[in-house]
C-alpha cells in the first residue's frame, strides 16, 4: 500500500485536482460567468469589477513572493493543507459582496492574499522535485489541471447561480474547493524521499547545496528572469484580458448564455491540450521556439473574437486563445528550472509568477474600461495584439539551457543519496 501510494503519480494527480479549482478557474474565468449577474444586481460597471479583480490580482502578486519562500522553508505540504481552507472561506465570501467600493475591494483583496496557494506554484514545485527527465510533459499534465477548471467550473458556476442565485453559487464554489482539492492534496502530495524543507535542515546549506542551480538574487540579477517575466506579463495580459470577457462579449452580440458559456468551455479543453502538447514538446525542443510558436496562436483567436462576425468564428477564436493561454504556466514553470536550476526553485518561481498574477489582474481591468469607455472591445483588442508581437520577439536570443534533463532519469532521493555519497 506505501509503494502504491508512494507512485510520484499521485503528486501530478493531486496537482491536476487542485488546479481545477485553482486561482485560475475560480478567481479569472468563473468572473466572466458572475460579471452580468452581480454588476446588473448591484448596479456597478464592469470596468470597476474588474477593477477588483485586478487589486485581487494585485494582492495576490505581493503574496505570491511570500508564498515561495514559505515553501522553502516548510515544504509545499505544510502550507498547502490550511491554504486550501482559507482559499474556501475567500471563495464563500464572495456572497456577501454589496454596493460598497470598501467591501468589494476587502473581500477581494483578501481572496488574492490566501489564493496564491492555489496558484500553479506549489504544485509546480512539487512536480518538478519528482520528475527530471521528463519534466515538461508531468508539468504539461499537472498544469491540465487549470484547462479543466476553465472548462468545468464556468458550467458549474452557471448552473450554480441558476438554481441558487449568484450569492449561493459563490459558496457552492468555496464547498467544491474542499471537495475537489483539499481532499485528494491531503492524501496524496508529499515531498520525494530524501527531501527535507529549510526549517528541518541541521545547516542552512546542507541540503540545498545538493540541488543544481542558483540563487534567487543571482537569479533576480540576470536579463534572462526579467525577459521572461516581461514576456510572461503581456501575453497575460492579452490572452486573459480576452478570456474573462468573452461570455459577456457574446451575450452582448445576442449569443444566448449558454453558448457563450460553452464557447469558454471550450476554450478551457483547448487549454488542456494546449497544457499537455507544450509539456510534450518541451521535452523535444528548444524552449523559446515553442513558446513562440504557442503564443502566436492567440494572435489569430483574438483577431477572430474581434472581428465581430458570428457563427462559429467567437467559438474557433476562443479555443485559439485557450490554446495559447494553455502553454504559459508549463513554460513558466519548466523554464525556471532548466534556466536557473532547483536550488531555490520555488523563490524565483514564486516571484515570476507574481507578475503573472498581476497580469490576470491587468488584463480584465484594461477590458472592462474599454468597454466602458468605447462600448466595444475592439481598441483593446488591437492593443492585446501588439503585445503578443513584443512577446514573441522576448524569447529569442535566449541560448541553451544550463541545466539540461540528464541523459537517463534519476528516481528521487537516489539524488540526494547519491551526492552524498
């Protein structure tokens, strides 16, 4: 039973649960299913929701920094289990939101403090200290997790405020957050054999020397980091900053809710393959090439979603941009580690993607105000298109990895016996 549950497996099991009803799903795209029913109830604008969003994201930013160096030091485990909690009771609260900027701003600034434990960082993290060789493609599957999120949880989120009203679907969300996540990262994420966390280490040092890679200040002090984290932040910023809106861009075109809702949920299925073809790929080429590759393809879905013809084109414009938004976090994530190595993984992860949170933030907000101020989306748009050219151009000249996989698979704690020895 110990070996059966033991199958480094169950952490990418795990990872793909909690992601579901990660920050993701839950904080950006189930957003875009309560943005009508709660701004036309409280009669607010959709840019200053969205406006919330973004200081959820802001929060969220700030502890995300935070959050790597916790897991550092206590392992991913230890902060996981009552993270999950906390990011229920956040979720729950959303159901008291009413017509008060203070209220609005505390009950979303509070989610995006405790819902970086929701955020892909812990689970990242704890894929990459079990899997070397290979890691693209358990990362590309764990990271699944969101695409599923997207795709399940705007269902869910709609039928919720069908039958419960918007305020009962916000708790039937923080309730499916300790079913789906809390549970099976309970039973099954653990830290590989050989693994200790900063706090239980005799000398600073001891363990850490053994895992290849650099500081995080080293780390902070490369032009790579920053070119990355720029790169990661635009394209954030347009592909969700068109995601979160495309249910109500569709309803506004007279698409019945449904359909609009169905055309994200595709998009969160484009996501899934998105997640797992770049993991795939990763493992056989060059990094910068296929992120490139994957973040032109938004360019064309929000060309699509922008051009205002119906029909299917929304649909085929929204799986485009899934599929782009599909292949970021793998390739934050593996990225980090071949680049700049394990040693202090989860710190220079943690600070990476706290501008990526910030971009989930950015993008909506940009959206709303265009909207509110054109009544289109169109200007932003064109906009989101530009930056995904800057992008593409961040990712080259960025020369081999410094920390390749090794020819042959190294079975975690053989690592750390090995050194050792």
């Amino acid at each position: 039973m110990g070996k059966f549950f033991g199958n480094r497996w169950w952490v990418v099991f795990a990872s793909v649960c909690g992601l579901l009803v990660g920050s993701g799903s839950i904080n950006i795209f189930a957003f875009g299913v309560f943005l009508k029913p709660v701004t036309e109830e409280l009669g607010i604008g959709r840019g200053f929701f969205g406006s919330a969003l973004a200081f959820n994201s802001l929060m969220t930013t700030f502890s995300c920094i935070g959050l790597g160096w916790l897991l550092d030091k206590y392992g991913t485990r230890r902060v996981m289990i009552p993270g999950l909690i906390l990011c229920a009771v956040a979720t729950g609260l959303y159901s008291t939101i009413i017509p008060d900027t203070f209220r609005i701003y505390l009950l979303f600034g509070f989610s995006g403090l405790v819902f970086c434990c929701q955020a892909p960082i812990p689970y990242a993290n704890s894929v990459s200290q079990w899997f070397d060789r290979g890691r693209g493609l358990a990362l590309g599957i764990a990271m699944a997790g969101v695409g599923l999120g997207v795709a399940l949880i705007p269902q869910l989120a709609t039928q919720l405020i069908a039958h419960f009203g918007w305020r009962g679907g916000y708790i039937g969300l923080g309730i499916a957050i300790l079913i789906i996540a809390w549970v099976p990262v309970s039973i099954f994420l653990r830290e590989p054999p050989g693994y200790e966390p900063s706090v239980k280490r005799a000398s600073a040092t001891a363990s850490t020397n053994l895992l290849p890679g650099i500081t995080a200040v080293m780390a902070f002090k490369t032009w790579r980091f920053w070119s990355f984290t720029l790169a990661f932040f635009i394209a954030i910023t347009a592909i969700n900053g068109t995601l979160t809106h495309v249910v109500a861009l569709l309803t506004d075109r007279g698409i019945p809710i449904q359909t609009a809702v169905g055309a994200l949920s595709a998009a969160g299925i484009a996501l899934i393959i998105g997640r797992i073809v770049a993991g795939w790929c990763l493992d056989r080429f060059w990094g910068p090439y296929v992120a490139i590759g994957f973040f032109m393809i938004p360019m064309a879905g929000i060309a699509l979603l922008g051009s205002g013809v119906g029909g299917i084109i929304p649909l085929v414009g929204a799986v485009l941009c899934g599929l782009g938004v599909g292949a970021e976090v793998d390739l934050m994530a593996f990225f980090v580690s071949r680049y700049f190595g394990m040693r202090e993984y989860a710190k220079i992860y943690g600070v990476m993607f706290a501008m990526f949170a910030l971009a989930n933030g950015v993008g909506p907000a940009l959206s709303g105000m265009s909207f509110d101020r054109f009544h289109s989306y169109t200007p932003i748009f064109a906009v989101y298109e530009v930056l995904l050219v800057i992008t593409c151009g961040l990712f080259f000249g960025l020369g081999a990895y410094p920390y390749p996989a090794p020819k042959q698979e190294v079975v975690p704690g053989e690592k750390m016996q090995k050194a050792v020895a």
